[in-house]
C-alpha cells in the first residue's frame, strides 16, 4: 500500500481499494460462508470422510458461481467500478475464493504451516515483486501490473495448496457428492451468512460512502490508512487465532476445561500486547511514512489513521470473544452482534455526517466495532459454562 500510494496516482489507488472491497464482500455470496460448517466438521473429525468434504463443496461453489456471477454485474452498470476492470474482477474473485477456501481448510485440519504458506503467495509475495517492478521503470506503474501480478501469485498459491492435498492422503474423494450433506450445511451457514455480510458490508460500504462523501482520492487516503491498521488483525489472524480456535472447537467438544481456559488465556495477552505494540510503533513511525511518500493528500488527512487504527484495536479485541461463541455454536449472538452493529454504523454515520461531515463515516466504524465488542464479552460471559469461564490465570 505504501508503494501504491508512492508509485501510483491517488485515483487508481482509489480504484483498487474499491475493486479490493468488491471482491471481497463478493466472495461471501459464492462462498456462502460454508466454512463455518465445514470446519466444524473436519477439526477433530474423521480424515477418510475430508475428501467428500471437499469435493461436495466444489460441487456446491461451481452452482453459486452460476447463479451469482451475472448479478455481480451490477457493480459495473451503477459505475461503482469502470467496465474496464471487469474482467480482472471476474478472474480475481476467483483465485481469491479458492485460495481462501483452501487456506480455511488447512486451518481446520490443524495444517497451520500449510495455510501461511497459502497465504504468504496469495497476498504478499506477489506484492514485492511487484513493488520492485514498478520501482524499475515508469512504464510498469499502472494498475494493470498490480492486478497481473495479484493473479499470478493466487495462482501459485492454489497450485501449492493443491500439491499439499494430495500429499495429504484423504479419504472420500471417490465418494459422491452428498448433497444432503450440503444441505445441511447451507442451513447452518446461511445465518453466519447473514452476520458475515453485516460485518463485511461495514468494511466494504465505508469505501463507496468515503468515496461518495469525500471523494476517489480521499478513498485512496482510506485505503492507505486502513490497510495500515489492518496489519494488525492480519498477524493476530496467522500468528494467534488461526492456531487457536480449532483447539478451542476441539476442547468444547471433548469438555477440556483447562485447555479451553489457557487458549482464551493465550487470545488475550497475546491479543493486548501485539495491539499494544503495533499501536506505538504505528504512531512512531508512520508519519515518516508519509513524509516518504511525498504527497500531500496523505499528510492533511492523518487524523483519520487516529479513528481507523481505534477501529481495528476494537475489532481485534471483539474477536477474543467471538471465537469463544463460535466454538460453542452460539451463532445466534454472533449474528445479533454484527446485524446491530451494521445499522448503528449506518445511523451513526448519517447523524454524525451534519456536526462533523468529514469525520462521521469514521466514527460510525469505531462505534460499531464497539458494539459487537460489548455484545460478545456479555454474551461469552452469560453462555459459556463455568467449568469453561475464565482465563485460566491460576
């Protein structure tokens, strides 16, 4: 992101933080969220029966890919994004939704090593390479080259995640589709759907309000801010909860009481100390960064790193709690929580837009974030056993 905001045009930056919106709040309508069935399912579950797994739910993507890509169409004819990123949107929706899955599953299966790696090519190698091409000559900073080069390494990443199953060995892939297995499981996840949308339709909706609001080059100042922030769940997502929520879904299963408790132990100060951390070396350096990037846009606008970087420690917290329900199928919270928390970050966004025009968007973010925070440590404190409860301090 910082070479983007260096290399490229504030326009184009904006582009690309709206394409990367787009696609990602894309991907909830064709992946339908099945995850949150199928992980449940294969942590702690019978390997012969993963292949099945796998295959029914390819089954099932190939079938939404069919119903949802000619709505995805709209975006382009209500000129959220120009037809000439079109087909690049189709393409990287794609690659996205299947190295994602595939980072998902390893997750469940305990194969953390596996899904970084995954992740390591689908979103960074190829940003370096590309930072180092576009350094090289002026011909190559064009937002085509970022968009080739994001493409490129999902597709080695997918390839990579493809080789691992196979070492795998898993059982049921000559098994047929169960379709009644996907059934059931579209019953489970369409209510996570449903929270999944309001969430995301928060980090997705505020791009296009910003945009409509202040305008394209105030999107690329946003883009550039969040994504900054958004480091911070990026590392606690590889390095803390992607090892912790399968042995929380598996202690919960098996009334592990002092796993349990030492996993929440383990979310907590690991959650705390990074954010505090990331928090101060954030504020250190980043205006430097800025100063680097030499362009003054970024510069005016930094006090909006203040309410995004408040945003991201909120919603980092809140995920402490959020996987303690959703290891113990308190989905009905879960789903509260993140619908409440979309309409008080539209309300709040509207109300706030008359004292304080330029800043409403982003205080309607942070007071949602704060919303599921509280909902999620009421709620984990009112269900959770007590055998469970705790953090296993003693």
């Amino acid at each position: 992101m910082f070479a983007l905001a260096k290399l490229l045009e504030p326009s184009q930056v904006g582009q690309y933080g709206l394409l990367v919106a787009a696609v990602g709040y894309s991907i909830y309508f064709i992946g339908l969220d099945f995850y949150s069935y199928t992980s449940r399912q294969v942590a702690g579950g019978d390997r012969s029966l993963w292949g099945r797994y796998i295959k029914s739910q390819i089954a099932l993507s190939g079938f939404l890919y069919f119903v949802f890509f000619p709505s995805f169409l709209i975006i382009f004819a209500i000129a959220w994004l120009p037809w000439s990123l079109v087909g690049w949107f189709f393409v990287i929706l794609i690659f996205e939704h299947a190295c994602l899955e595939m980072m998902r599953f390893f997750i469940a299966a305990s194969e953390q090593l596996s899904a970084s790696l995954v992740l390591f090519f689908n979103q960074a190698c190829w940003a370096v390479a590309v930072i180092l091409l576009m350094v090289s000559g002026e011909y190559f900073r064009g937002l085509e080259w970022v968009l080739s080069f994001w493409i490129g390494g999902s597709a080695i990443a997918l390839v990579l995640a493809c080789l691992k199953l196979k070492r795998m060995q898993l059982g049921g892939w000559r098994s047929r589709i169960d379709w009644s297995w996907v059934w059931l499981g579209i019953k489970v996840a369409v209510p996570m759907l449903i929270a999944t949308l309001a969430l995301r339709g928060i980090f997705t909706f505020d791009r296009y309000l910003v945009g409509e609001v202040l305008g394209l080059e105030q999107v690329a100042v946003y883009v550039l801010f969040i994504g900054v922030a958004g480091t911070l769940l990026a590392f606690l997502d590889a390095a803390v909860f992607s090892f912790a929520y399968p042995g929380l879904i598996e202690a919960c299963k098996m009334q592990q009481a002092d796993i349990f408790r030492r996993t929440m132990r383990m979310m907590l100060v690991s959650v705390v100390l990074f954010s505090m951390v990331f928090t101060v070396c954030s504020l250190l350096v980043f205006p430097y960064l800025l100063v680097w990037i030499e362009r003054e846009i970024y510069l005016e606008s930094y006090h909006v790193f203040y309410w995004v970087l408040l945003a991201v420690v909120i919603n980092a917290l809140w995920l402490i709690f959020h996987y303690a329900l959703y290891s113990q199928r308190c989905d009905g919270h879960i789903i509260g929580s993140r619908l409440l928390a979309f309409f008080v970050f539209l309300i709040a966004s509207y109300i706030f837009y008359f004292p304080y025009p330029r800043d409403s968007i982003f205080i309607g973010l942070c007071l949602s974030q704060f919303v599921i925070l509280v909902w999620n440590f009421l709620a984990y404190r009112a269900v959770t056993p007590r055998a469970l409860l705790g953090f296993g301090w003693n």
